[in-house]
C-alpha cells in the first residue's frame, strides 16, 4: 500500500514489524529490498519495542472485528481495508499533534520556509 499510494517513491519507508514468520521470511525482505524500504523489527521478548503496533492491533480488533460476524471471507477483507484506509488517511492521531498520518506525511514534505533572526 505504501509504494502504491506514493506511486513507486518510497525513499525513506521504514516498515516495523514484530518477528513473526511472515516479516522474517525470505520472499517479504525481498519485496521490501525491491523497493528500497527499509525493515525495522523489534528485539525478542520486548513488549516496549512493539507498544505502537500493540496499539494498532488493538484498535482494528476494537473497532472493525470485536461482535462482528462476516459471512465471507471476502467480506471480512473489504471491512478490514476498509478500516485500514480510514487509519491511514482520515483517522487522526494524538502522537502526530492529532493530524491523520497522511496529513502528517504531506506536511512532512512541504518545504519548510526559513526566517531570518535579525
């Protein structure tokens, strides 16, 4: 999702990620190394270095699966992109001085103007 909402350019992506079997394996660093984004994954054992995406989890269990019955699998998917788009794109956050993370990004890439102090 990340190269394709940027349209390829993905200089500077860092994906963080626990250790699990997927992250780890062989075809996933290979998709990422393509594209030049960076992996960062947490220290074993360490409930700290995942706190972020604890929270994430968290929230998309909350908010889209928790009482939810889908009848399909395809169903189940639509819902949770869905959800995924509205955390990307709309839903704002307080760690990011409560911008959504595409606002912040964008305003990440503005040029930033310098005063000059007399």
């Amino acid at each position: 999702m990340a190269v394709a909402v940027r349209g390829g350019n993905v200089d500077g992506v860092i994906f963080h990620a626990d250790r699990g079997s997927q992250y780890m394996s062989a075809a996933f660093a290979q998709v990422c190394d393509g594209f030049g984004i960076r992996r960062s994954m947490g220290r074993v054992g360490s409930s700290y270095d995942n706190a972020l995406a604890g929270s994430f989890w968290q929230g998309l269990k909350r908010e889209t699966l928790h009482q939810q019955l889908f009848s399909t699998m395809r169903q189940a998917r639509l819902e949770i992109f869905q959800w995924l788009t509205y955390y990307n794109a709309r839903r704002r956050h307080s760690a990011l001085n409560y911008l959504s993370p595409a606002e912040f990004e964008q305003q990440q890439q503005r040029p930033r103007k310098l005063t000059l102090a007399a």
